[in-house]
C-alpha cells in the first residue's frame, strides 16, 4: 500500500475533501495541505492554511510560476510554517493570506464567466548589492539514470 500523496495539476477540483485526498492519493499543493491540517487538528494542534508564492529561488527552474499554499501550525506560542508537498527548506515564501481552510483565503473568486489569459510572477534571490543570483541548473538526465 502507498503511503504517500502523488502531485498531479489534473487532479485538481473545487470540491475536494480532505478525505478524498486521503484516499485517492492525489492532489494539488492546496489538497496537501488541507490533508495535513486535518491531521493535525485531529491530533489537537491548531493548523491554518496558507496561500502565497513559493518561487524557485535555490531550486531548478520548474517554469513559470503560480501560487502555491502551505499551512501553518501553532506550537510553543507561535505560528511555525508546514509545507505538506515540498518537505524540505524553501526560501522566499510570500505569505499572501491565512484562514482556516482554501475557502476563506481563496486566490480568485469569480461570477460568471472569468477567462485567465496568461500568467507570470518571478521571484529571485539577490545578492546585497541587488545583483540576481542565478537559479542551478536542472540535472541533465542520461539514459539509464
């Protein structure tokens, strides 16, 4: 049995439970963290989510960017940031909004008919004199690697 949530853009939908990612064992980056903040109210640890933009900054490139969401548990009297799909030490989190779940902190919301045409936002780390620090470069696959 697989204990782990794959990340897939298709399988996106407005309607997801935190149950269902459960059990289908696919998401989004919101769909992880609603997963994971469950969990922890489950266990008695207060959870929110967040929503911002995490860019690339000491990661390869992974192309244009989109917000992104995480969530944030309060222990020892603070807010401490969780990132249920990137389990490792991102730099440059934007912090846009908190709120108990996607619902109240939503990126768009829209009546009728809304047609979003293109999209960009880049994010750098610079060096103290302003200079853009240039991303690593992806690792080049060969066949058998």
């Amino acid at each position: 049995m697989h204990h782990h949530v794959r990340f897939d853009y298709m399988s996106a939908r407005p309607i997801k439970t935190a149950l269902d990612v459960f059990t289908e064992r696919v998401g989004v980056c919101r769909d992880f963290q609603h997963l994971a903040i469950t969990m922890c109210r489950a266990m008695n640890i207060p959870a929110r989510y967040v929503t911002g933009y995490l860019g690339d900054i000491r990661r390869p490139s992974t192309g244009a960017g989109d917000f992104s969401a995480w969530y944030e548990v309060y222990l020892d009297g603070r807010w401490w940031p969780m990132d249920a799909r990137h389990n490792d030490g991102r730099m440059g989190r934007v912090l846009m909004a908190v709120g108990r779940d996607a619902t109240d902190v939503a990126i768009t919301t829209s009546f009728g008919v809304a047609n979003l045409r293109s999209f960009v936002v880049e994010s750098f780390e610079v060096t103290e004199t302003g200079e853009k620090v240039p991303l690593p470069e992806a690792p080049v696959k060969t066949i058998g690697s």
